[in-house]
C-alpha cells in the first residue's frame, strides 16, 4: 500500500528532528498500532529516550499520515498503546 506523508505531518516532523524515512518505517513496521479519534490509527516505535506517534488515516488504496508526535511513555499510555 502507498504511502502519501501530508504537507502537515512533514512539517510536523521536520520541526520534532523525524526524518521521512523513519515515519515510513514507523507505518512499515509499527511496534504497535492503535485506534483513535475520528477514526484515524495511530502507531509508535522507540527512538532514542523518547517516542515517535505517527497518526493516519487507512484509505482505499493509500494510507495518509496526518501528524507525527514525539511523546514519553506516559503520553503514549494516553493514546491506548499497551505494549510500553
């Protein structure tokens, strides 16, 4: 499936020092993937002391990142991800 990074979730990156590269492999290859709002799912690895959220929306043929977070582990239990 396509991957397609919004023009908000690039920028959302490039201000958290997340590379493009490391978003596709978060959505490749997530440690664990979670529903939230509006219907949109979420995914996370570790990286360093801190973790990386990539937040998307699963389309026909296409996912679409929509933002990209760095969080620590007590936000990333917020968001419903259990494997921390």
């Amino acid at each position: 499936m396509r991957v397609e990074i919004s023009e908000h979730a690039k920028k959302r990156a490039e201000e958290r020092g997340v590379s493009v590269e490391v978003v596709e492999k978060i959505i490749k290859q997530p440690e664990e993937v979670v529903t939230v709002k509006f219907g949109r799912r979420a995914a996370y690895r570790k990286y360093g002391d801190r973790y990386v959220v990539v937040i998307f929306e699963e389309r026909k043929d296409e996912i679409v990142v929509v933002t990209t977070l760095k969080v620590d582990k007590e936000r990333l239990k917020r968001y419903g991800f259990s494997r921390v």
